[in-house]
C-alpha cells in the first residue's frame, strides 16, 4: 500500500519518496506531443493544477527515469532536454500594483538565478523578455514556460480598487510570452478563473484553451475507474473497518466527492485532495476542498449582484457561463462554475446552441457552500446551523409542526436587520441554502421548475410541502390546494403535512404560518 500525501506537488518528489502517483502521463504525452504549442486550462483549486506543472517539467527537463512504468515511458517522445522557466504565482500575497511588481521581480531574480544569468531591463515585462532571450542563447534551444496559477495576483484583490491595476500589471509582464513565441517548445498556463484582458486571451491569441476539450476533461481529478484501480487496497480495508458493503462504501464516496464535470460528453471526476484526506483520516467523511477557506469576494459578489440560486439552478444556461470575464464587470455564475462551487449535469441542444444544467458537484461543496451562504446571509455560526438544521429534522420526524414554526420564527427574527433590508431575493436564497442543508439530514429539495411547490421535505412517516409568500400575500395553503401539489405523494403511504408560510421583507420575520394535514 503506497504512501499517500495531499501536500506534495512535485513529482520527482512524489516518484521518489513511494507516494502514490495515479498515472496522468497519458494525457501529459499528448499535450507534448502537440509541441510547439501552447495551452491553457483552468480548475478549481488545489485540484492537482501544480502537480501537472511540474509532471511536464520533469519531461521537458527529459528525466525519463522517473517516469519508469508510467504510460508516457514507451511512448514516441525523444525526451530532449530543454531550459525550463517555471513561474509560480500561488504564494503571491500582493494586494497593491506595487507589491505585485516586487513579487514578480523577485521570480525574475530567481530565474535568472537558476540558469547563471544577471536580470536586465528597466521594466519587468522587458526584464521577463531579455531573460527568455538570453537562456534560448545559452542553450541553444527554445524555452519551455510552465505558468501556474496565473490568476493567484488578481484573485487576491477582486472586489477592490486596486483590482484593476493589479491586472495591467500582469498584463505587462504576461505580453512577454507573445513577444517571444519564436523562441518557446511550449507554453501551459494553469488558473483557477480566465480573466478577460489579461494579455494571456486578449493578446496572447495562440494559447489553446482546453479547459473544457473533450480529450483533457479527466486529465485532472480521479474519474471512477482509477479511484477503484489505484485505491483498491484502501478500499478494501475501508469495507472491513466501517463494516459495509463494498457497493455502498463507493455509493458514499461518490456522493461526497464526485461530481466535477468539464466536459458533457466526458467522465466526472473526484477531487483528488478530498479523496486523499478521506483515506488518510482513517474513512472519515467530512469537509476537505472546503476546509482550506471559501474566498470571501465569492459571498459578496453574490449579495451584491441578487445572485438568484435556485432560478440559476432551476434551469439550463448557455454556454455563454463558461467564458472569460473582466474584472470590472463579474459575473457570479461564471466565477462559480470556474471556482468549482458549480458544474456540468447534463447537457442539451437547443436553438442551436448548447444549454446547461448546473449544480453543486458534489455533498462536501453543497453542504460547505450552503452553509457559508447562510451565514453571510444570516450571520449565523456553522455551529448554528448545523443545530437548527438537526433542530427542523427532528421536529419533522415526530410530525411536531409546532416546534418547525418555532424554530423558524426564532431563526428569521435573529437575522440582523441590514442583511435582509427588504430584499427578496436575500429571502429566496435564506430558503434555496436551508433547504438544500436540510435535504442532508432527510429528504429535501428546492423548486426546481415554474408552477411546482416551494420545497419539499420527506422523512420516513412523513411529506412535507411548503409554499413560501412575503409580505400581504396569504395565499400559500390555498395555493398548495388549488394546485393540488400533494397529488405526486400520495402513493407514499406517507401522511402529508401542507404547510403555507408568509414572511415580512420590512420586519425580517415569519409573519404568517397556516398548516394542514391533508387527509384523503
């Protein structure tokens, strides 16, 4: 059994300390094979994105030894040595033009440094220029340049003023890339979003894209059949220490950390940091990808724009979502699908385009997400919520409607005053992320089309439907009648709770809660 680590993200290092390597290189060969070219793929973080960066610089260093019974081994590849420029943005912490401008000179240092060469130039554009120049002749080779996490610089200051200058500051620096391209093999950019006007895709017009190709859609991330390949003896002793059934165990697993998807017509994908952490926290399903912190802009470009979750994901949207985005002008469903807090379902034509149906990809993002989303909406603890959300199970399975209004009363009432300040669609998401929440606990789903009730909440003796009103409108149980929302239950052998619920925007409270078995 190979030593596990989601820590590491050098492969040489990895190959030579034992740890596990689940074998990429298939996809490495092809992209290597492409050279001269250069390509760009965006993921969510810590998804493997350095690991590969480094996978292609061992190749292009040609340390075939490494790659000893790996897939690119016996392929056709000549395994030259070229000089390697390897940028790393991830640990930049700049917040200003400035210090972003002293982050990338220090790299610069550092890769002149690493070839025997003294930097040049008054800027660091011309700098990054008259480097590339003068290791292509020293060596007597064109460069290779490995770009990781591109976007690290302009992620650390979205939503504030200096976002803008931040982003020409690397536009600058990255347009030396373009200048050069006589003198590169090879090119690959990695980042967590694609920002338009970077240099990288306004300028820098030869760099593919494949970050939703079909034939690289499970380069990164553990598709189904290498999770049961490569962890087969973790498995193993998974079933015998939880004592389940091997089916149920993968069943779990799946439900938990599957689900990314980057192509429609390609393979979804397990976050290989979640899944390593569940193995090495001795088969303990818990929150890993999200433990690491959810970027707080996320939350505020939500507030801020009116992000409507359920109508977002209550219907398909083009392919539109998955393009570049300025700085100036965010879109909230963009930056969560490139984040990975959204992905693909499903896919269909229509109107000859492509339309898409979104979700959360997976339990660990959905639960972590939601719980977020309600307290930048509520300002509740996580603890909170996790409390009130088993609160309303247990209340739901004794068929205790009194205690779920309560609860819910006591719930809205503390919801500071200047989060709901009258909007609906702070409501709406308030019930989209506490519905989705409780659906962990029992049985529960949002509104997931126009003209179907509100939510609904199914425990084992019960059915419960809700329809949710604000303001002065108290048709909610006369609605759940008139259209008779109960009608799909009623093979259940359930009892069927219908609960009508009236909500104040001015007060911030549950201002009317009408509910009725209904009896048949």
């Amino acid at each position: 059994m190979k030593k596990l680590t989601s820590s590491i993200y050098t492969f040489e290092k990895l190959i030579r300390n034992g740890f596990l390597y689940v074998d990429k290189t298939e996809y490495i060969w092809k992209l290597v094979s492409e050279a001269p070219a250069s390509f760009f793929m965006s993921r969510p973080r810590r998804f493997g994105k350095s690991l590969t960066v480094s996978t292609l610089k061992a190749v292009f260093q040609g340390n075939k030894g490494f790659f000893k019974d790996l897939a690119i081994y016996d392929k056709p590849y000549d395994w030259k040595k070229y000089p390697v420029i390897h940028l790393d943005m991830a640990n930049c912490n700049a917040k200003k033009p400035d210090d972003l401008e002293n982050f990338i000179f220090d790299i610069l240092l550092g890769v002149a440094a690493d070839f025997g060469m003294k930097l040049r130039g008054q800027s660091n554009a011309m700098r990054f220029e008259f480097v590339i120049r003068d290791i292509v002749a020293a060596a007597g080779a064109p460069v290779v340049i490995l770009l990781d996490e591109y976007d690290k610089p302009i992620l650390n200051t979205l939503m504030t003023a200096e976002a803008g200058d931040c982003r020409d500051v690397l536009k600058g620096f990255y347009s030396s890339i373009k200048k050069c391209e006589s003198m590169e093999r090879f090119v690959f950019v990695t980042g967590v979003t694609k920002f338009s006007h970077v240099s990288l895709f306004s300028e820098l017009n030869n760099l593919t894209d494949i970050t939703m190709h079909a034939d690289y859609a499970s380069m990164l991330g553990y598709t189904q059949e290498e999770l049961e390949k490569y962890f087969a003896d973790r498995i193993d002793d998974a079933v015998h220490k939880l004592n389940i059934p091997g089916e149920k165990l993968l069943a779990e697993i799946q439900s938990w950390y599957d689900g990314y998807k980057f192509h429609t017509d390609a393979e979804s994908v397990y976050n290989p940091v979640s899944l390593a952490q569940f193995f090495k926290n001795n088969y303990e399903f818990n929150n890993y990808w999200f433990s690491t912190g959810t970027p707080a802009f996320l939350m505020e470009l939500v507030k801020k724009t009116n992000f409507d979750f359920e109508n977002i994901l209550s219907r398909p949207v083009s392919s539109v979502a998955f393009d570049a985005f300025e700085i100036d002008n965010l879109d909230p469903l963009s930056l969560l699908l490139q984040t990975g807090y959204l992905s693909i379902k499903s896919m269909q034509r229509k109107f000859n385009m492509s339309w898409y149906w979104l979700d959360f990809p997976n339990q660990e993002v959905s639960v972590s997400f939601n719980t977020y989303l309600l307290n930048a909406y509520a300002e509740k603890s996580k603890n909170e919520i996790v409390s009130f959300c088993q609160q309303l199970a247990d209340a739901m399975a004794r068929g205790d409607t009194e205690t779920l209004r309560k609860a819910l009363e006591a719930f809205f009432a503390g919801i500071p005053y200047d989060l709901h300040h009258q909007n609906e669609s702070n409501f709406q998401n308030v019930f989209f992320a506490l519905f989705r929440l409780l659906g962990y606990y029992i049985t529960a789903e949002s509104r997931t089309s126009d003209g179907r009730i509100d939510a609904v909440t199914q425990t084992d003796q019960w059915v419960y439907l809700f329809e949710f009103k604000l303001n002065h409108d108290d048709s909610a149980l006369a609605q759940i009648k008139e259209k008779e929302y109960f009608k799909p239950y009623l093979l259940s052998n359930k009892r069927i709770m219908l609960i009508g619920v009236n909500f104040d925007t001015k007060t911030g409270r549950l201002s009317d809660w009408k509910s009725e078995e209904a009896i048949f």
